[in-house]
C-alpha cells in the first residue's frame, strides 16, 4: 500500500489511476482524498468499539451479539420500542456501516461540545452531506432503521486487565447507547426540515468511558469508507493500535477471525474478505507501517491517522 501512495504523491490521482490495475482505483481514490486533506478534521470514538464492534449484517431480532477482541468483550443485547398502540417491538442488534457512521457522529459531536446531549438538526445534516450520505428515500428508512436499534438496545464491555500481582481481572461498563432522543422522522412533502430535529442524550456511563478513552479519526478518511463497514473496523482498530505501539507486534489470523469475522465460520472464508477490506483501511491510513505474514499481520509502531488534533 506505501507503493501506492508513493504513486499518488509522485503522479497525482488521474495519473495513478492509469497506472494501477482497474481493481486498484478505487484505493488510488481513496489514498488520493486523505494524501490531499488539509483540514483535518477529526472523528472521535470509543476506544472500546476499535477493539470490537457491531455485525455487518443484520442478525435475527432476538439475537445477542457477542464480539471478543484484544483484552475486551462486547455484549450488546437488543432492545425493544413502544412505536405505537400494541406490545413494544423487539428491533434487534444495530448492524453495519450506516449504525457505525451514526456512532462515530454522536460521539464526535459529544466529545468537540463537551456534552452527552447531542443536537442532530442541521449539524448532522451537515455532517452527513460532508460524508457523501444521502438523506432521502431508502437512506433514510435504512438510517432511522439503525437509530431505532442503537437508541433501544443495551451494551456491556467485558474488560480483562492485571493487577499488581500480574492476576487477570474482569471489570465491565454497563447500560445504554443513547437514554433519550434518536428518532429519525419522515421528510416532509415540502422539504426535509423536520428530519434530524431531536435531542439526542447519551448515557451517561457510556459518555464517561467515551470522554475518558476517545479515539481521534480522520473524517475524510471515515468518509471514504462509509460504505464497507469490515474496512472502517479495521481503520479505527489501526487508529487506535498502531501508535500506541513500542514493538513490531504480530497479530494471528486466529485473532483476526475473531475480531473481524464475524459472518464467517473458517477463517478460510474469511480471509480474502478481510484483505479486501484491509487494502481499502490501509489506503485510508498512509502511516499504517503493516505487512502480511503467513500467519497474519505483522503491526508497527506508527503514526497516527490525524495530523492535528483541532
């Protein structure tokens, strides 16, 4: 990937664009928009959720989701909604890119205003015209779909840490998402004004874990990818590794498929999946320094994805 962007700083994108395979231009595009951003600016999330995350496709609506990842677990438990007259509706599990991107916003915007209420209104109108986002149509059912489900389910993140005496300790954040707010409406037949009109409240356990571990991302980057929900796992999981590292790591295919892979029961299956993804999370990161191993990735101490922190 280095090759990569050494084209698309040597050449320029068009110029890259003609001297890569046609599989590659998508990549030379997406090296070529973070390479050229000058304003830098930033995307916060959890660091909880760059060592786990949300399945990328939807699960039955009673199912629990369960991911495992490096010292940590996170259990997320689907919730139900009074939509109307009747019984509360089971909505199942928040899936895919769409709930990964409403996430990284809420949390962006917590953290910049310091704040767990959180106004959508024009803001996220903004927000989501910058990150290339339709709001009409089948976006927004498939959005508010996602809203519905992170506003009612409930998450808890297993943390394995060491004590003193090097013992394995278990300690765990427990409770919501969002306590209020989160209802996408319709667009109106004169114009979408009354879209993103709510008052969002995070929990408030969860604001605490997100304002004491944020994650600092690069938007352009988020953008980019907003569509590959394997790939943003994967940028936000090197955003918060690799520069925290002080030794070349290596990382197991074994550990990879239980991280990233879930959908895919052999890890067979799951691998040209994930190099795919990876291929597009590493063009994202110019200062990701990883390489491929028989036995999985081999990860170094690099610097991290955002230049400035504004």
């Amino acid at each position: 990937m280095g090759e990569l962007h050494r084209l698309v700083l040597l050449h320029g994108k068009e110029k890259a664009r003609e001297m890569v395979p046609a599989k590659q231009r998508t990549l030379v595009d997406i090296a070529a928009e973070v390479l050229c951003d000058d304003a830098q600016r930033l995307g916060i999330t959890y660091s909880g959720f760059c060592l786990t995350g949300f399945p990328h496709k939807k699960l039955d609506d009673d199912e629990v989701w369960e991911k495992r990842g490096h010292n940590v677990t996170l259990l997320v438990e689907p919730g139900r909604l009074l939509m109307g007259p009747g019984p509360a509706t089971l909505l199942g599990v928040p899936y895919g890119a769409r709930a990964r991107m409403i996430l990284i916003y809420l949390q962006t915007q917590a953290v910049r205003t310091g704040s767990r209420e959180v106004r959508l209104g024009g803001s996220m109108r903004d927000w989501m015209g910058r990150m290339g986002m339709s709001v009409g149509g089948e976006s927004v059912r498939a959005l508010r779909d996602q809203a519905r489900r992170i506003s009612a389910c409930s998450i808890k993140f297993f943390w394995t840490t060491a004590d003193a005496q090097g013992r394995a300790q278990d300690g765990f954040e427990r409770g919501a998402i969002v306590r209020s707010g989160l209802f996408f409406r319709e667009a109106e037949a004169n114009g979408q004004a009354s879209l993103f009109d709510d008052v969002v409240t995070l929990d408030e356990t969860f604001y605490k874990a997100l304002r004491d571990h944020p994650v600092p991302l690069l938007e352009s980057a988020i953008r980019r990818l907003k569509d590959r929900s394997m790939a943003l796992d994967i940028y936000i999981w090197l955003a918060y590794r690799l520069h925290a590292l002080d030794r070349v790591t290596p990382v197991g295919w074994t550990s990879l498929h239980a991280q990233f892979g879930g959908g895919f029961k052999h890890v067979r299956q799951f691998r040209p999946q994930f190099l795919d993804a990876l291929s597009a999370a590493t063009a994202a990161y110019p200062e990701a320094n990883i390489s491929l191993s028989e036995t999985g990735l081999v990860l170094a101490p690099s610097s991290p994805p955002i230049r400035k922190i504004a």
